[in-house]
C-alpha cells in the first residue's frame, strides 16, 4: 500500500533535525545580538571583555552565518561558538556589573 523507503525517512528525519538545531542557534543568536546591542558600552571595558562594538559586530556576524549556512556548517559552527562565548561568560558578567538580570525583576 505504502511504498515507503527507509533511507528517504531517515534522510527526512535528519533534515528536520538540521532545520531544529539551525532554527535554535539562529534564535538564540539573535536574541544575544539584540543583548549586547542594547548594553551600555563602558560595561564591556570594566569586566575585561572587548569592546560594545566589537562584540556587536562579532554577533553580528555570527547570527547571518547561522541564518544563512546553517548551524552545522563550518561557518554556522563558527557563529554557534562565538554566540555561546558571548551567552556563557560575557553577557552574565556584563549583567552582573550592571546589576541586571534577565530571569528577576531587580534593576
């Protein structure tokens, strides 16, 4: 009744676990980009990271080669990384020397 081939289900499962991973890194470095967009820029200096500008512009980047080559290519890789350096270490240390936090109501 059915003539369902294995290898094309198994081909279709892996591309829609490629559009998954892309659409959460892409998401995710979207919002970091508008994060850091929005971040007063003497407080990247004051927790030794680089500049506002240069974390804007490597986010950037970051978020179109995601977008644009996928999480799982080489570039779109190189965006993941970049996203998640800024995600794990530069954005907690940003907020905390501003006093912010994204989960609490503190200013």
């Amino acid at each position: 009744m059915f003539d369902v081939d294995f290898f094309s289900v198994l081909a279709y499962g892996q591309s829609l676990i490629m559009l998954t991973l892309t659409l959460v890194a892409g998401i995710a470095s979207t919002v970091a980009l508008i994060h850091a967009a929005i971040q007063r820029p003497d407080a990247f200096p004051a927790v030794d990271r680089q500049s506002k500008v240069i974390w804007v512009s490597i986010l950037a980047a970051a978020t179109l080669f995601i977008w644009f080559f996928g999480a799982v290519n080489f570039l779109g890789i190189i965006g993941v990384v970049a996203m998640l350096v800024y995600l794990v270490d530069v954005r907690k240390r940003v907020d905390d020397i501003q006093g912010k936090s994204w989960f609490s109501k503190r200013a």
